[in-house]
C-alpha cells in the first residue's frame, strides 16, 4: 500500500505536476483555471520542500551531516514562503554544531531565533536538536556516515584516508534507498565515471569522497 504521509512518497509526481501548472498559469494568466492552479502551486511546493526536510532527517540519522546541512541550505534558499524553511534552518543548525563548525551554526540559529522564534526545537531561546548524539566520533566519522574506523594494514603507497574514505564513500552510497537519489543519478554516475578515466582515479580528493561529492 502507498505511504499516507505524503511527504514520504517519491516527489517526481508532485515536481511535475508543478512544471505544468507554472506553464498553464505563465501562458494563460487570464484563464478561469489560473487561480485553482496557483493554490495546487503552492500546495505542492509545500510537499516538495516537506519531503526535502524529509531527506535531510534521514542524512542527521544517519549522522551524515554534511549532506543534511546541504539538503536543510536547499530548502531556505529554494523553497522561500514555505513552512519547511523554518525546518531546514533548524537542520542546519544541528548538522552545524555536531560538525562542531560554531560561526555557521550561531548564525543559522539566529536567523532561527528571528524568524520562527515558536520553531518547536525552540525552548526559551535554547536549540534542541531533533536527533541525539550518539557517541563522540570525531568530526570526519560524522561527516562521513561513521564508516572510517578500520584498522587493515595500507597497501603500499596509499594513505589510510585514501583507502578508509572510498570504501565509505561506496558503501554510502550503496544504503541510500532510490527513492531518496535525484533522478539523473545514473546520468550523474556515468558522467563521473567519465571524468575520473579522463583525470585519473587518483585525481579525486579525500574531501570529495567524504561529502559524496556536495561541493565538486
């Protein structure tokens, strides 16, 4: 049976329902359908920046927190005027402060503070985070789901960070569930096995692998 949290369902449906709504209403301004097409706009918008939030929940599980700051920056600078940039503030803050990255996080929350001072992870002006800690990893284990811990002899030549951040870099990738991946990601994969036989395998930083490529 299908999900009933509509937030939760894969929102290919909803983007394209979007896109021909935002054409109806920009060829035909003056129809008699242009104005229930603007609410049903509105409407899905809302589910597109919920189900965004939606992501960015799974990544702090996960304690992939360069990925759900990424995911909770996306809904405040693409999804303005909706109800989730409150959440996607919150987001950033708490992806912030695990990373121990203390500017980026005082500053999200301030916005936070300004903004939506009833944010529910507001309490008198203090910030609860939505996910508890769960150890003291440090900021590279967060970053990159956990999985740099092995302690296997290094062929020669290569660098523990090289060897430990690929293979997390793959597995990674391989647990996220297809319904969370953008929708070209076969494309994306196909391009970047291009680019990696035209540079060189080892042309890719260890910082690329750890943030699954956000900021290539």
């Amino acid at each position: 049976s299908l999900p009933l949290d509509q937030t939760k369902r894969d929102p290919g449906a909803a983007r394209d329902s979007f896109n021909e709504f935002a054409q109806l209403t920009s060829r035909y301004p003056n129809s008699r359908y242009s104005p229930d097409a603007k609410q049903r706009m509105i409407y899905l918008r809302n589910l597109l920046a919920s189900y965004e939030i939606h992501v960015a929940d799974y990544y702090l599980t996960r304690q992939a927190y360069v990925a759900a700051a990424n995911r909770g920056r996306y809904v405040v600078e693409n999804f303005q005027e909706t109800p989730s940039v409150g959440d996607g503030l919150a987001v950033m803050v708490e992806s912030y402060q695990r990373l121990h990255l203390d500017d980026l996080a005082a500053t999200s929350l301030e916005v936070l503070k300004t903004n939506y001072p009833n944010h529910p992870q507001l309490a008198d002006g203090k910030f609860t985070p939505r996910q508890a800690e769960a150890d003291n990893r440090s900021w590279l284990s967060k970053a990159t789901l956990g999985l740099i811990d092995g302690s296997a002899p290094l062929p020669p030549g290569q660098t523990r960070a090289d060897q430990d951040i690929k293979k997390q870099y793959q597995d990674a990738k391989d647990s996220i569930p297809k319904e969370l991946l953008p929708e070209n990601q076969a494309e994306l994969d196909k391009q970047a096995e291009k680019d990696a036989e035209a540079k060189g395998t080892k042309s890719r930083s260890w910082f690329s692998y750890m943030t699954l490529g956000l900021f290539d």
